[in-house]
C-alpha cells in the first residue's frame, strides 16, 4: 500500500518543523560557544587608560661602528657546460 497524500504532507511538515528545531538550537549552542570562549561577562566593561605623564628626557647616542665584513667568494670555480648560458 502507498502513502497517502495527506501522510507526505503532514511527514515533510514535520520534518521541517524538526529541522527548524535543530537549526535554532544550533544557533544558541554557537552562541554560548562564543561567549564563553571571548570570556565576556553580562556588564559592560571600560578600560581606564593611565593619565599621560611626563617622563624623563631619553638622550640618544649614536651606534659602535659595526666592523667590516669581506666579501664573501666560493671555495670552489666552475665552467659552464657547453649549450648552456654563461651565468653573469
């Protein structure tokens, strides 16, 4: 015996009914997720930022001469194949 009309309709009214359920639910759970992970509490919170004051003056000096490096060369030569580019 086949489904009746009637039966399929009130099925796919339910199964829509139950899926809404669980998309909302979903949502709330994702919700409270968030919440708990950012660390959020229910009050607003303000940060107070320290009052600007004024320091000592900072004397900059100049840097040590940093030491000479050579150039650096390979321990080794090479030639390069025939049918190749010669490298710059």
């Amino acid at each position: 015996m086949g489904w009746s009309e009637v039966e399929l309709k009130n099925n796919h009214r339910r199964l829509k009914t139950v899926s809404a359920g669980v998309g909302l639910a979903a949502v709330v759970a994702m919700g409270a997720l968030g919440l708990l992970a950012s660390g959020a509490s229910g009050g607003v919170q303000m940060q107070s930022e320290p009052a600007m004051t004024t320091g000592q003056t900072v004397t900059q000096t100049t840097a040590e001469k940093s030491p000479e490096t050579s150039v650096a060369t390979p321990p080794f030569t090479f030639t390069t194949p025939e049918g190749f580019a010669v490298p710059h």
